[in-house]
C-alpha cells in the first residue's frame, strides 16, 4: 500500500513538470513525437531511481531529459537525416496552428519553424548549450557536465551558436528590412491564394526557378512572366502555410518547413519594392550548404 502511495506521489510529481521538460526537449530535438519520447523516457527513469534521495527534482529531471536528447541528437546527426520528402508533405499540409491541449502546452510560447531548421544546423552541444542557456536560464556551471565541457566552454558554446542563429546579413539594415517587407508581402499573398496581391509584388519580367524535387508533377524548372510565375505561385498556396522568413545566405528569404524539418528554401533577388526572381531549393545538398538565420 505504502509503495503504491509513493508510486501515486511521484507520478503526481512528474506530471507537475512534464510540460516543462517536453517544453526543454521539444527545443532540443524540433520534433513533438520525439520530445514526448524523451520525457517518457524520463518518467521511466524516474521509476528506477531512488526518487527520495533526489534533492531537487527539477533539475534532475530536466539533466536527464537533457542527457536523453543529447544522446538522439547525436544518433540523428550520425544517420545524416535528409530533408523529408516533398511528397510526404504535400500529403500532410502543417498551418502552423496548434491543436488539442498537448499541443498547446507543448508550445505555451512560440517556436518558430526557422528558428527549429535553424537549431538543426547546430553541433548537439551547441544546440543544448543555446536552448538551455539563452531559452530557460540555465547556468553554465549546470550546464558543462551535460556538454562534458568547462563552464567556459559551455559558454563559448553557447555564443558560437548564438551567432549561428541571428546569422549575419549581406545587406545595411535599411535594405533588409525594405526586402523583408516585400518577401512578407510576397507570402502574405501566397498563404491567401490572391493573384492580384502576388502580381503586385513580381516583376514583370521575373523569373523563378526550381529543383526538380520542389515541382509537382509536369512542373517546369524554369518559369518566365509574371503572370505565369503568379499562377504557379498561387496553385503551391497550401505549401506556403508552412513557409516563413529567415535569413538565407545572409539575404531575406523563406524556409518551407512543416513540423519543423527543412523541406525547401526560397532564395530572392529583389530590385526596387520588386521580386525580380526566386528560386526554390528544395536539393538536400544545396540546403545542407545554406547558411540558415532567425531574421530578429
């Protein structure tokens, strides 16, 4: 009876923190499937250990689910996970909205999707180093055995992906934020399936380009006018609900990412308040070579 007691308290313990630690794990592996696999993984561990000798709870449980997503994150990084495929996301439209209440406790404050594709170009212990500093606090003399580094290292760590994320910009700021508010025109436009709002951001002469595993089928690499290119744009709608802005290469651009995973980047050369072309990256090694930014 007693051990069922206990065994009712600390579950009761446990449920107190799981949308924190899966709020944790969700930063560190931008998948939902996977941050509940990492806090169940916690709970059983929780059940094997000798809870009442645990000082602080909390932090134990948010070092394990830490050490847990270190160990996926590291596995991923070894398998080398492609993009997903293109066709699986057509099937499986993401608008970005939340749905039941796991979810929203999930996601109690926003995750963006850049901001996940742009946490996956990081080493796994930069990306524990950043989630758990710059996003929960965390101190670095906590957060150095976890990386298995000094506290000045963990910081370093911390830093260097900090940079990585802001990402550096190729043009002043007055022009970034002129291209930020055509690209976001652009989208706006796109998401609501309006050729007029679409025409009106196109060159007349623009171009857009393709790779072949960015096109539906019969899709051509290459598309000229604007008309034509507006069209294109407006039949792709449902793709564009899964899109958002971000530094590409140091210039505005999209990432098309549902559930988080990088599917395709959506480069622009804009003149004036004009899209004067884009192209749609969509090969996994010329994703792999962009150099990916949170625009602030």
């Amino acid at each position: 009876m007693n051990a069922s007691n206990d065994r009712d308290r600390l579950a009761e313990l446990f449920e107190a923190h799981r949308d924190g630690l899966r709020a944790v794990a969700y930063r560190m592996l931008g998948s939902r499937e996977e941050a509940e696999d990492a806090v169940q993984e916690a709970w059983i561990r929780l059940g094997r250990s000798h809870a009442d000798s645990v000082d602080n709870l909390p932090g134990w449980l948010r070092t394990v689910v830490t050490r847990i997503c270190l160990d996926m994150l590291r596995s991923r990084r070894s398998r080398r996970e492609d993009p997903a495929d293109s066709d699986e996301f057509d099937q499986v439209p993401d608008t970005g909205r939340t749905g039941g209440p796991e979810d929203q406790a999930l996601l109690a404050d926003a995750v963006s999707r850049a901001l996940l594709v742009v946490l996956d170009t990081l080493t796994p212990a930069e990306r524990v180093a950043f989630v758990l500093h710059d996003m929960f606090a965390v101190p670095f003399d906590q957060i150095a055995p976890l990386v298995e580094r000094s506290p000045a290292a963990a910081k370093k760590l911390a830093s260097r992906a900090r940079h990585k994320v802001q990402g550096t910009p190729v043009v002043p700021t007055a022009e970034l934020a002129r291209h930020r508010a055509v690209v976001e025109a652009f989208l706006a436009a796109a998401r609501a399936g309006d050729l007029a709002a679409v025409l009106a951001v196109l060159a007349t002469d623009v171009v857009r380009r393709a790779d072949p595993a960015a096109l539906p089928p019969g899709g051509a690499a290459e598309v000229r006018g604007a008309r034509a290119v507006a069209q294109g744009t407006v039949a792709l709608a449902t793709r564009s609900q899964a899109a958002e802005l971000a530094l590409v290469d140091g210039s505005v651009g999209l990432v098309v990412a549902p559930h988080g995973r990088l599917v395709f980047a959506v480069t622009f050369t804009i003149e004036g308040d004009r899209i004067a072309a884009y192209d749609v990256i969509a090969d996994p090694e010329r994703l792999r070579r962009l150099r990916l930014g949170v625009l602030a």
